[in-house]
C-alpha cells in the first residue's frame, strides 16, 4: 500500500514540476521582444547577401544583438536570413538601409539604427570597392519604417 501511495505522489510531484517548468519557458518566450523591426520598399531588385530580393516591401526582424536579420516579403512568399552583421556606432539623422550600386549590381551593405545606437554591417567594403564607390559608384539610402514606442 505504501509503495502505491509513494508512486502516486512521485507522479503528482513530477507532474507538478513539469507545469512549472513549462509555464516559466513559455513566459519567457512571450516576454521575448526582438531587438529591431522595421518594414521598407525596394524600389529595385537588390542582393542581400547570397540572396537576390526583387522590388517589393519587406519586413526586417533581429531577434537579439549581434543574431541575423530575417527579411521576409511582405506576402510572406520570401524569407531571407542575413548573415552575421558587425556593429559600429549609428550615423545621424534616421533609420535606413544603404545600398550601393557599381555597375549594374545594387547590394545592401548595412542598417542605420539611431534608435539602438548602431550600425549594422551586413557586407562591409573591400579596399577596392571603396575605391570604385569613389570613382564612380552611389551610395543610395531606403527608408526603414520602425515601431514607436
């Protein structure tokens, strides 16, 4: 009989301690916030990456300091993840994508966040790509549309 009793009440505590393991997680996960959302519009066909996103309007999501971003059309019909970015300080003035263009090929380089206090590089420059974007490339900006808060 004690050994039924003492069964019973090892399920019941291990029953017990799986709710409270699971409703911690959960309320972890629903207090998550990403780091940075934002939405844009490519007016022309861009590569991100290995990545080549036609003309359209995007989400942008970083769900942690220094983590991908997830780019995702707005149809939901397309998702990207960038790769690791590199930090530096923001510029001035608003949040934007730049985008160079050398030849025919526009590439997405980095993300001005002034909100975050930082600039995130998805594809820095070479030497010789600095050197081109001198000599005759565009530096162009796309507004990036975030949350207020």
């Amino acid at each position: 009989m004690e050994t039924v009793q003492r069964t019973r009440y090892q399920g019941a505590l291990k029953l017990l301690l799986s709710v409270v393991i699971a409703t911690c997680v959960l309320t972890v996960a629903a207090k998550a916030q990403p780091t940075f959302v934002g939405t844009f519009t490519l007016p022309y066909e861009v590569h991100w990456g290995q990545a080549l996103l036609p003309a359209g309007e995007y989400f942008i999501r970083m769900d942690s300091a220094g983590a991908a971003a997830k780019v995702t059309s707005a149809d939901g019909s397309r998702t990207v993840y960038t790769q690791f970015p590199t930090f530096a300080d923001s510029e001035k003035g608003d949040t934007h994508l730049t985008i160079t263009k050398m030849g025919n090929e526009r590439r997405v380089r980095s993300l001005n966040a002034p909100k975050l206090g930082k600039l995130i590089i998805f594809a820095p420059l070479s030497k010789s790509e600095r050197e081109e974007l001198a000599k005759g490339g565009q530096s162009i900006t796309v507004p990036v549309v975030t949350a207020k808060k």
